[in-house]
C-alpha cells in the first residue's frame, strides 16, 4: 500500500496546529486544509476492482480533491479520508473499474 | 508487471481537505492548473516550485483558504475581488527588481474576471507583464449564492435572472473575455475545458513558457449553480465541447487570422482550408448538453429560446471566423 502524497503535511499539522491566534493572521503551515476529513461528507464510496483497471489515470486526473493517489504499480489508491463520493471516478472510468455503492457505517 | 506513471507531475500543490462541493470542476481545473506551471517551471528554470499565485475573491479561493487552514502548498496570496491582475503584476515586479526567475499565476472566477476585473486585467496585459492569467469560468457569481455574471451564457437560471413569464432567464449573450484578452496582442491566449485535461495542461505549460503575459479561459463545472448531479460534471462540459457551445482555441500575438482550432470531438467533422479551420458540421444539439442541467430546464418549454441561443453560438463562432451547422434534435 503506497503512502499518501500528503502524509507529511498530515503529520506537521498534528504536531505544529494550535487554535492560537497567529501574528497578522498568517497561515503557516501549506497545505493544513487536510486536518479537515472531508470523508464524512460522502454518501456513496467508489468502490475500486484492480484486475478491471487498465492505467489510463483519467480517475486520477479527474479527481477534485485529489484524493486519489498513485502506489508503487501505477494502480490509484484511493483515501477514503478525504473522498467527498462525487462519482466523477466512476463516471468518467472507461472499463467500469470503479462503481459507487452506498456506504454503511 | 510494468510500472506505469501517470502522464503529469505527481507534485501536488492543492491539498484535500478544502471545501468544495463535491463533484467541483473548478477544483479539478485549479489541481491541473498548478501541476502544469509546475512542470513548465521545472523545464524553462529547472526550479518546480519557482511561481507564485495571486488569487482573487471567488469560489476557489473561499474554499481553498477557510481560516486558519489553506488547501495550497505553494506561495500564494489572497487578494480583493478586483485586483488579482495588478497584485500579480507588482509581485512580478519585485521578483524582477531582486532578480528572482519565475513566473506568476493570476487566478480569478469569471465575476473576478469578466466583471470586477476587467480593468486591472487589461492594465496588466497592456502593461507586459509577465503573468499567466487563469480565468476558471463556472458562468455566475457562484460562491455568493449563484447571481448572473456577463459571462454566463443565454438561457441560463440565476439568483438575479429568473425565468418566468416575462423572462427566459440571462437574456444577454455570453462576453468572451478571451477575445478581449487577445485584442491586447498579448503572445498567448487560449480557452480550454477540464474535459479535456490534456489540452488543458498543454496549454498552461504553453502559457507558462512564454515571455510576456498570457490569458486562458477554462470552463469548469458549478454543480449547485448548474442545477447538475456531481457525477456528471466532467460530462457536462465534454458535451460543451462536443456540442460547439464551447470553442477550444488559441491565439497567439492577437492574430486573429492564424487562430488555431482544436477539433471538437463527437462526430463533428470539421473543414480546413489552408491549415485553417473554416467550417465546423457538429452532429450532437446543444440539447444534450442543455438537458443534464437544471439552469436550462425552463428553455424546453420554449424551443425558439434554444433556438435563439443555437444563433448566438453561431455569430460566437463567426467571430472565430468558422462557419458552423448545429443541429436540431431528432423528432
């Protein structure tokens, strides 16, 4: 399982982040949106079949957040922390390797 | 079996966690946007990280910087609705006055753009600077509750243009700022679509590349102020393409008689005399692409509204200098 892209902006937001007003109101840390887990927005979650997939990337192209990254083979892993469920994936996935099904929690 | 990598930097300068609607095609168009000047950047200066963002009051700048968190992971710098062009114009300045190789992105919606900003944009062209300007076009004021914009198309529903039974909703044509952009003879302008993210990135890294300022209008997706399911964003503004209601072009120097034309896609067959691009035959209607959003819905009640916009979209393409059929749908 590859790493995420953004495991180290993860990391530096839970150890430097404080609710302390800054000076000036500057934001120091790039990147510190992802202590925001927008996954609790999602109603449908993508649901990836590795044998279907082809590497076209289009799914990683396409992906607003991004929360599709790539692993070592070139197969996109997708971060279930961040997925807002758009369905952009799935739609636009040309074999079908990507279908949305409802989640239980 | 075989690694593959996939065909753009896997630098990321747009972080998740920002908060977009999902199914943004804005978001997509920014995460493209940056991966492209980056890899210019790499190539002309061998420096990836050697730009700097201006980001005007809009969409993308309200979600991606929700105090105290930022989406960005490059230097960037928020700035009032109308001035993105002329912040980005002074940071260029101070980068050459310390001697700082690099280029500038500007980034504005197109209220930042079409509406608030037009003055500051022209300064900034006209002036030379060298500044890439980024137009992410959704086609109204979405971020502030979805109001008409000069640049949102005929037809279309708003806040402040609602269909009824004295309306048919924005009854102004849309204003290509594009066009205005190439009148300055600035050396590059371009429209490109988050459909086509291929095009999209070759013309931003075209962009990046040239000395002196250069303007690219993309059309991306508003899924609350299209009325449009998430899942269908990116198809959406394919059909765009595929329809003729968008035109994919660049113009490079303000000339207008070598304007290239890309090839639209979906069965259109298109005419070349010379190398030019004199006519296009679409075969899709633009009722397919009117059809998957909501902000169109009321135009099916009255079909010489789509048929006055069908009109509209061919004077567009006349300014183009290419001749377009649209079709009708099939009874």
């Amino acid at each position: 399982m590859a790493e995420s892209p953004f495991k180290a902006d993860i990391e530096r937001v839970q150890k430097e982040y404080s609710e302390k007003m800054t000076p000036g109101a500057i934001v120091y840390i790039p990147g510190s949106s992802v202590i925001n887990k927008t996954g609790s927005w999602r109603v449908f979650m993508p649901e990836f079949n590795r044998e279907k997939c082809t590497r076209c990337y289009l799914c990683y192209i396409y992906c607003p957040e991004p929360s599709i990254y790539i692993d070592e083979e070139g197969y996109p892993v997708f971060d279930y922390d961040y997925c807002k469920g758009c369905g952009i994936c799935a739609n636009e996935c040309p074999v079908d390797a990507i279908v949305m099904v409802r989640e239980t929690k | 079996m075989a690694v593959r990598k996939p065909p753009i930097t896997t630098r990321e300068y747009w972080a998740p966690g920002h908060a977009a609607c999902a199914g943004c095609g804005c978001a997509t168009s920014l995460k493209l946007a940056t991966k492209a000047f980056s890899e210019a950047m790499e190539e002309k200066y061998g420096d990836p990280n050697a730009f700097a963002i201006a980001h005007a009051t809009g969409c993308m700048e309200v979600v991606s910087a929700v105090f105290p968190y930022t989406a960005w992971k490059a230097p960037w710098i928020h700035v009032a609705f109308e001035n993105a062009a002329a912040v980005a114009s002074g940071v260029e300045a101070a980068w050459k006055k310390i001697g700082r190789k690099g280029k500038i992105l500007a980034i504005g919606g197109d209220g930042g753009t079409a509406d608030i900003g037009l003055q500051a944009l022209s300064g900034m062209l006209e002036r030379w600077h060298n500044v890439v300007y980024l137009m992410y076009d959704n086609e109204a004021y979405m971020n502030t509750g979805i109001q008409r914009s000069s640049s949102t198309p005929y037809g279309a529903w708003t806040t402040t243009s609602p269909p009824g039974k004295y309306s048919i909703g924005e009854d102004k044509p849309k204003k290509w700022v594009a066009l205005i952009a190439a009148a300055h003879q600035i050396p590059y302008v371009a429209t490109a679509s988050v459909a086509n993210p291929f095009d999209f990135v070759r013309k931003m890294k075209k962009a990046a590349k040239v000395d002196g300022p250069a303007f690219v209008q993309v059309q991306c997706t508003c899924v609350p102020g299209w009325r449009a399911p998430p899942e269908k964003s990116i198809e959406i503004t394919r059909l765009a393409i595929e329809t003729g209601v968008w035109p994919l072009f660049e113009i490079e120097n303000g000339d207008f008689f070598n304007i290239k034309i890309q090839p639209p896609g979906g069965g259109a067959k298109v005419k070349r005399e010379g190398g030019r691009v004199v006519a296009i035959e679409f075969k899709k209607p633009i009722e397919e692409y009117l059809k998957l959003q909501g902000r169109f819905k009321h135009l099916f009640k009255r079909p010489e509204a789509i048929d006055e916009l069908r009109e509209q979209i061919k004077a567009m393409w006349k300014t183009l200098g290419v001749d377009v059929t649209l079709p009708k749908p099939e009874e």
